[in-house]
C-alpha cells in the first residue's frame, strides 16, 4: 500500500554533485515515489552561497544553516555531498540525534571517523550509507557488504581515482610526460586547480581504507594506509614497463595475509601485466578486482567520478534507505568482528622492477647480484645496457618484503659503480 505522506529529504551541498542528486530528485519523482512505496520530497538545501542561481531548485528551500536544517526533526534522511571533515563530521552526527538516516559520499570523513559515525548511527538506530564515497557509479559498497557477506575476500585491487588513471593513461599511450598529461587532464576538467590529493594519492588513500575495512571485517583507517604518489612515474619507467609486457596504473591495493592473521592496504603505482583485467581501464574510468574463496574473481567497472555518475550511487543509497525507513529497520551496520592487526607495508611481499645507473666497466653486475643475495632478494631477470663508461641496469625481482627490498637499495646506494636509483617499481598482478 503506497504511504501518501512524503519522506523529507534535506540535501547537504548543492556542487557538481548535490544539483544532479536535486535535478534526479525532480525529474524521476514518480518512479522514485513508485520504487520507494512513498513520495520523496526534497525539504531543504544547504549552501554557503544563497544567491547562485540553483535551476530546478525552489528557492525557498535554500538556506545557509545546514545545523538548523538537519535538527528539524521532521527531516528523514539527511544527504551530505559536501565534503571535508567538518562541520560534516557534525553535521551527520546532529542528523543522528534528530531522527535521521544519512547517506553520505565523504570518503575522506568515513576513512577517518567511520568507527565513530557507525557507532552513532547505531546508537540512534539509523542508517549510514555511503555507495558514492568509492568508485562514483561502480556499485561496489553494496556488493562487498552484502552480496559477499557469507564469502571471505581475500583482495581487493583496483583502479579508484580517474584523474590518475586519465594521465597514466595518456602518458602510456601518447608518450607524453607527466607534466604534459596533468596539463590536458587539468583543462578537459578531470584534474582540479590543486591536484594534490589526487596525483598524490591521497583520495586513493581513503578509498582504500573504506575497502579493506569492508572487506576484512576489521577497522582500518587512513593512516593504516601506505601512500605514493605518482608524480615521479616517467616516460622512461612507460618504456620499461612496454619491454616486460606491462603497463603503469595507480593502485589500491588490500589484502589478507596467506595465514589470514592480518591484512595491509597500500596505494601507488605498479605495474602490471597487459594480460590483466585492470590494465585496459583507460582515460577516467575506475575499476576494481576482487578475489574471494568462493566466488573466485570478480571485476567491478564504470565511472568513477562526476556529477551523474556519483548522483546514481547517492540515489542508490537514498531509495535503500527510505525503504528501511518505511519498514522501521536499518540496513547492514559496521562489521569490525574481525578485529584484525593491519601490517606496516615493511611486511608487504611482492615482485620490483628497480632500474640503477652504474659503471659501464667489468663486475658491476656482479657487485649488484651480491648485495641482493645478501638481502635475501631473489632476481628475476636483468638487463644491462650502456656506452662510453655508464650503463643502465634493470632488475626485476622474485617476490620479496618491502622491508628486504629497502635494506637492498640502500646497500646498492653504497656501491661505488652505482651512480645513482633511477627508479624503484613493484610489479602487481600476476
């Protein structure tokens, strides 16, 4: 039986995003009425600039107090797309208080205070949703959380930011430099005025956390994450990369450990083989491969950010949440029973492609293979190229830790026929 009186929405930032999430609100009231048992309506909407011209949105629904909008009391789920930690840490917090579910897109604020929010939202025993934190449109969230519940996942590897995997992209396929490429990523709109927390990795970062706490059943927060940025990948490691069948992509990467005693989440380059699902994602799209015991692998791809993509994703969640709102239940909370350690990445093991410039003379290559024996670093292949007195040599390991790996450099550093590290990659995938 269809419920005449509506669900009262109020929308928390009206960007990119928030306009498209009012202008779906609109257009697709009535399948949205249809889908929910209920019609939803749109009861406010909060900015920082009143006077921009909102089309579509009455103005008499705009206001500048999201504090006073979200403790109303007759508001039953609060949106928030506005980014940042506070006042939207406080802002959803209040929402809580005052009887109302939340659907959120804050992956920086989640990948901080997730444990916190969740133990809010149960305390008041509501919803807190959040699809379009991860990978835009990619349904993703749900999936891991429900669809694989009774499986165990054992990795998550993807592609979560498309502003890099723009300019990787086009460092791969057009040559062009790293400067070149942010560049064309930054005029065509991919790219912000300040790229940092993308090109950095930081936005990968937070998505990674939110993903290995997910998948693992176990907190982890951001600053269980290791980060690298990508602003040191060079034309020249693309060539290296072409030479070993691989290409270079800024990756997410979480995993168990083989005796499932802890896990590790890590963002930075690597790469990988063309043979592998991920390395033809190209230009913004995200993607993300998921390995579990029972399903075996599965690949999640789409786009990952922009306004209508990340719209679908809040809508997503908004209709998930009227519908427990109309049932008097919640969905699924935080799952942290696992309570697993998180390793430091010293303990990570996996394969590196390190490019050294050394002598052109007699007994470098063995001087080199020495010092990683002494470390326990096992080498894969070498290739050694060079004239009048200087060489370039690239080392592709076996697997080996991150922290072998370092005790390796270092010792390389100290040669006398090293000149310098060109480049330090690992090699993922395979």
């Amino acid at each position: 039986m269809m419920r005449t009186r509506p669900l009262k929405v109020a929308l928390l930032g009206c960007g990119v995003v928030g306009s498209e999430v009012a202008r779906i609100m609109t257009t697709h009231a009535d399948d949205l009425t249809a889908r929910i048992g209920a019609p939803v309506e749109l009861a406010g909407v909060a900015v920082r600039r009143p006077d921009r011209v909102r089309e579509g949105i009455d103005q008499d629904l705009v206001t500048t107090d999201a504090t006073a909008l979200v403790k109303r009391g007759d508001i039953d789920v609060v949106v928030e797309v506005i980014g940042g930690i506070e006042p939207a840490r406080t802002l959803i917090t209040t929402a809580f208080e005052h009887g109302a579910s939340v659907v959120s897109a804050n992956k920086a604020l989640l990948a901080q205070d997730g444990a916190a929010l969740h133990a809010a939202a149960g305390q008041h025993d509501k919803d807190l949703y959040y699809e379009a934190a991860v990978a835009g449109a990619i349904p993703l969230l749900r999936p891991l959380r429900e669809s694989l519940a009774g499986d165990k996942i054992n990795r998550v590897m993807g592609i979560v930011n498309g502003t890099t995997n723009f300019i990787l992209d086009k460092m791969d396929s057009t040559g062009a430099g790293y400067q070149e490429a942010l560049d064309e990523a930054t005029a065509l709109g991919y790219a912000e005025a300040d790229p940092t927390a993308d090109v950095e990795g930081f936005d990968a970062a937070a998505k990674a956390a939110i993903l290995a706490g997910i998948s693992f059943h176990t907190r982890v927060r951001l600053d269980d994450v290791y980060r690298e940025g990508m602003t040191e990948v060079t034309a020249a490691d693309f060539a290296s990369a072409r030479e070993m069948g691989c290409t270079i992509k800024l990756l997410a990467i979480c995993e168990r450990a083989a005796d499932g005693a802890s896990v590790t989440a890590r963002v930075h380059p690597a790469m990988i083989p063309l043979s592998h699902p991920l390395a033809s994602v190209r230009g913004a799209y995200n993607a993300v491969f998921v390995e579990s015991d029972a399903a075996g692998q599965l690949m999640f791809y789409g786009p990952g950010a922009g306004g209508s993509p990340t719209a679908s994703a809040v809508l997503g969640d908004l209709v998930a949440v009227c519908r427990n709102r109309l049932n008097g239940a919640t969905g699924p909370g935080e799952s942290a029973y696992a309570a697993l350690p998180v390793s430091p990445m010293g303990d990570v093991v996996t394969r590196y492609h390190i490019s050294l410039d050394v002598a052109d003379k007699p007994g470098v290559l063995a001087q080199v293979a020495t010092v990683f024996a002494e470390h326990g670093v096992s080498i894969d292949t070498v290739r050694q190229s060079g004239k009048d007195g200087e060489a370039s040599l690239v080392v592709v390991t076996h697997r080996a830790s991150d922290a072998a790996l370092t005790g390796t450099v270092e010792a390389l550093r100290k040669l006398d026929t090293v000149r310098g590290v060109a480049s330090i990659m690992r090699v993922e995938g395979e």
